[in-house]
C-alpha cells in the first residue's frame, strides 16, 4: 500500500475543492451584490421623475445590477445641500436649481 504524505493530501484536496467550486462561483452571477446608487429628487410626486420608481417596480434595475435607493427631498435646496454632504451620487431638479452652480455648489449640471 502507498503512503501519501501530508503535502500530497492537502493540495489533492485543494485541486478537488477548487475544481468543485469554479463552476458554482463562475456561472452564479446573482451571488454577487448589487451596485447601490443613492437617487434623489426635488420633488416627490413629479411625474417627470417618476422613472426611478417604474424601474424600481419593473425590476429593470436589478436586472442592470443595480440597487437604487430613492429620496425625495422639499424642493432643490434641500437636495443640493444632500448632494453636497456626500449622502446622492445622482439627483433630478428643476431649472431655478440650476442657480446653485453659480453660487459654487460643485455639482455638474445638465439639461435635456
């Protein structure tokens, strides 16, 4: 009978165990977790920005691998003042709001 020394048992363990967990871990792509982005809006029942929610609803976010968290703020200086604590990455307002850049809120602004 052959005597297998310790090193040969634990990397043929190590070969069997990661030939056994390449395909679980290569072809699951919902165990990985979703990309969060924190959304805001200068108003909360504005059919304009009412996007947010119907891909919410849709799931066409999740599909995307994207968790988007909604906040609705009490017009746009509420959200320019979360944009600049950190607390967005991505906010809808209307054009007056736009005036906060003048006023140097470091924020980058674009119209459609």
């Amino acid at each position: 009978m052959r005597t297998l020394s310790r090193r040969s048992v634990v990397s043929r363990r190590s070969v069997v165990a990661g030939t056994l967990a390449a395909p679980l871990i290569l072809s699951s792509r919902e165990a990985f977790a979703l990309d969060k982005i924190r959304f805001g809006k200068s108003v909360p029942n504005s059919f304009a920005f009412s996007t947010a929610e119907v891909g919410t609803d849709a799931k066409i976010w999740q599909q995307e691998n994207l968790e988007l968290a909604v906040s609705a703020f009490r017009g746009d200086a509420q959200m320019q003042q979360a944009l600049a604590a950190g607390a967005l990455d991505v906010a809808v307002g209307s054009g007056p709001g736009l005036g906060f850049r003048a006023k140097g809120v470091p924020a980058i602004f674009f119209s459609s």
